[in-house]
C-alpha cells in the first residue's frame, strides 16, 4: 500500500532515464574526430541491419509554455525556417558521408520547440531530401508532436504523403483557468478538429500528452480534462508528472503559489490512472497508457518494448541520430549532444563541422547498466546479473532490501520485478543502480520523482 510517508520518502529528485548514465553525469570526452569513427563503427555494427532511426529538433515556437522545458526559441518570425533546414540537410549529408551507403531508416520523429511552426512546404523540403537519399524499412515508424492550435490540414496531409502516421499532441490539461496558468490555450474544439482531421488523413495513432501537477489542478478539473479525452479516444496516452525546475525555468515561478501539495499530486495521479484503466488504457512502461490493440501494448506483452531519447517504441534500432540545435544521438557505443544554441549549432554545421558540445563514450559496465535499467523501465522486470550485483555498494543493497520490505519490488535469486504500487516509483528504483549518480559527490539538478 502507498503511503504519504512512502510518498515524503521517496519524492526527491531522481533522473528520467532517458539514458544511462544520464546527461549531467557525461565524463565529455566525445570530440569531432572520435564522432566520425564511433559513428563509423556502430553503423557497420548495428545499422546495416536493423536501421537507424532520426530525431529532427525543431525548436522555434510562437508564444512560451510555461511549464516546458524543451529547447526552444520564441518567435513569430518565420523566415527562420530555411536557415535552419539547410543546416540540418547539412548536418544529414555529414552522416552520409561517413556511411558511404544508403542507410535504412527504421524511423522518424519530429520534436521541438513546435515542429507545427514550420510550414508544410518546408516540412516537405527538409523531409524529401532526407527520405531520398535513405531506404525505408518496411516497419518504419515516422511520428510528430503537433500543436492542435496550428497543426493544420495541410501539415498533416503533407506528412501523410511522406509516409507519417502518428501524431503526438501537447494536451496539457483541458481546463482554462490551467491552462491560462501555463500559457497553453487551446480550446477542446480545436484539440477535437486536429484529431478528427488526423484520423480522416489516415493516422493510425493518435497519443495525447497530459501533464499532472499542475498549477489549479483538482481531481474535479482532471475529471473534466479526461472526460474531454476519453471523447476523443486516442490510440495513447503519456500522464507525465509535472517537472517543477524553477531554477532552469524562471518562468515557472509565476504559479508557484498555486502548485498541488505532494500529497495532491500524488492523489491527482492515482485519480488520473483509474480514469484511464475505466477507459480501458493500460499502463506501459513508465507514465505511458495505451489500449490493448496498439502495437506499444504489444510490444509490451512480448517484452520487446524499446525506449530511447524520443520516448517508448517497437523499433529496436541501436542507433538514434540526433539533427538539430540541442539534439541527442545515442549510437549505443557513444552519446553526443549538439549545441542548444541555435545561432551556433548554425555557425558550426556551416563550417562543415559536428556541432557536438558534450558526449560520452560507454565503458563496458555502462553497457550493462544501460540495458538492465532499459528493462527494469520498459518491461518492469530484468534479470540482476554478477557484475551488477558485484558492483552495488552496502548502501545501495540497503536501499534495495527497504524497497523491497516496502513492497515495491519483489526479489527473487537474480530477478528483480518491480510491483504494481512501485511503478510509481520507478525512477528511485532506477536510481539505486546508477552507480555513477550514487558515487556522485556534487549536486545536480533533477526534477522530483513523483
């Protein structure tokens, strides 16, 4: 049973593990000319076969989202979209240049910022030139976030011809005194319209994000959020945890005042979970909901399920390349960031150069962490292996032992399962076998786990 007191305990900050080891913890020692041999390396390794998949970041947004913590720019300026294509086509014929092939692609997804920003026609240019010199995989799966207040019929008829056929949209909440807080306005009229048009277009997937915690929140506004939601029926659902950072988001400190307690959020969750599983959503993953016939529940039964920086999917691809200002490529050997800034991730790239600003060559128990907390998140199970048992410390196996007296997860010889009441845990059960954030002495910034 979840207790208040479990809840005090154990809502600290804790990474999202979006990777391992986790981006504040990088040792940096990733230049240019280790990039083009890792890359090099792994493709031969891993892409010739199973593909690899894109990420494209595109950050440029109209108005701020308060609660976001995404890389962007705020403009209305729209003579931005062609300076910053060619130097993401630049960036692309970089990669090609090292795979001296066409590389399959096993996906695509385009993040930002708000990539609905862009006009279709540019969307087109940019995804043309990349899907041209690329072979496609049969199983590829391409996907977008979308604003429904600028996601028109035309972007997604544009993506659809280039073979798109899910959509993400940024919900947020439904109610308006929340999202005036959050500076997302976006009536359910034109939510239902994007959806509706998206469904007629041919998109076999329709994922909303909502968020919890956030400012003005009440179980009796979340009601009214998912009975809006549930109208419209998506295919999936990711309930994020709001993530309060004030200090890396200064705008977030003008709702401060009017943020749930930890015990309301916690509450809002639960509240939020039984609608879902009323709905007939089930829990995948970590803050991930889908109904039963989608391909991610699938996925999820036969334990398959993949997670990488865009999010959970069924392409097993090893290898996610990173476009864009802020983008992350994870080439299993090695991670790399590019430059946030978009001025300089331009500047760079025009000079012919990678626009890598921290990076992080896996050593050998990298590898074995990575993969044991990739199952732990994705499949709520994995298999505890000698060298990680051998590298846990006297105060991580305390940790372990309370987690499991308080029922959060079940040990048994070399398994571990994380319960049904731990999965709201899951990042701090994450966290005690992340021997490098445990042997960490500094501070880093993280949101709180609950």
């Amino acid at each position: 049973m979840i207790t208040s007191a479990l809840i005090q305990k154990y809502n600290t900050p804790a990474p999202r593990y979006t990777s391992y080891p986790t981006v504040p913890l990088w040792e940096n020692n990733v230049n240019s000319e280790d990039w083009n041999e890792l890359v090099t390396k792994s493709f031969s390794l891993y892409g010739k076969e199973e593909g690899i998949t894109l990420y494209i970041h595109l950050p440029f947004c109209e108005s701020l989202c308060t609660y976001c913590g995404c890389n962007k720019r705020i403009t209305k300026n729209h003579a931005v979209e062609d300076p910053y294509i060619d130097a993401v086509l630049h960036e692309w014929n970089n990669y090609l240049k090292l795979f001296g092939e066409k590389p399959k692609l096993a996906g695509i997804h385009l993040g930002g910022g708000t990539p609905t920003f862009f006009a279709p026609e540019s969307l087109n240019m940019l995804l043309s030139n990349i899907l041209d010199s690329s072979i496609v995989l049969e199983n590829a799966e391409f996907s977008f976030e979308g604003h429904p207040n600028n996601t028109t019929r035309d972007h997604l008829q544009v993506l659809a011809e280039l073979g798109f056929d899910r959509v993400s949209y940024g919900i947020q909440d439904f109610d308006e005194t929340v999202q005036k807080a959050i500076h997302r306005i976006q009536p359910f009229e034109k939510v239902k319209q994007a959806t509706e048009e998206a469904r007629q277009l041919g998109y076999s997937s329709v994922n909303f994000d909502l968020i919890y915690g956030l400012p003005y929140q009440t179980k009796m506004t979340l009601a009214d959020t998912f009975e809006k939601v549930v109208e419209l029926a998506p295919d999936r659902i990711a309930f994020y945890s709001y993530a309060h950072v004030p200090s890396s988001f200064p705008a977030q400190k003008s709702y401060e005042a009017h943020l749930p307690s930890e015990l309301e959020k916690r509450e809002l969750y639960e509240f939020g979970k039984q609608k879902l599983k009323a709905a007939e959503y089930v829990e995948i993953g970590m803050d991930h909901f889908s109904k039963k016939d989608d391909p991610l529940y699938l996925a999820y039964e036969k334990g398959t399920l993949h997670r990488n920086f865009m999010g959970f999917t069924t392409t097993p691809s090893k290898i996610l390349l990173g476009l864009g200002a802020s983008s992350i490529s994870d080439i299993y050997l090695a991670y790399a960031q590019n430059e946030k800034s978009i001025d300089s991730y331009q500047s760079v790239i025009a000079k012919g150069d990678w626009a890598i600003t921290k990076g992080h060559l896996m050593t050998a128990e990298d590898l074995i962490i990575r993969d044991f907390i990739l199952d732990l998140i994705c499949n709520h199970r994995a298999v505890i292996s000698r060298d990680i048992w051998d590298a846990l410390g006297e105060s991580q196996l305390d940790q372990l032992g309370e987690m499991q007296a308080e029922k959060l997860v079940d040990l048994d010889g070399n398994q571990i399962q994380v319960t049904q009441d731990g999965v709201l845990f899951i990042r701090q059960i994450c966290k005690v076998f992340d021997n490098r954030l445990q042997n960490q002495k500094k501070e880093l910034v993280f949101s709180k786990a609950i």
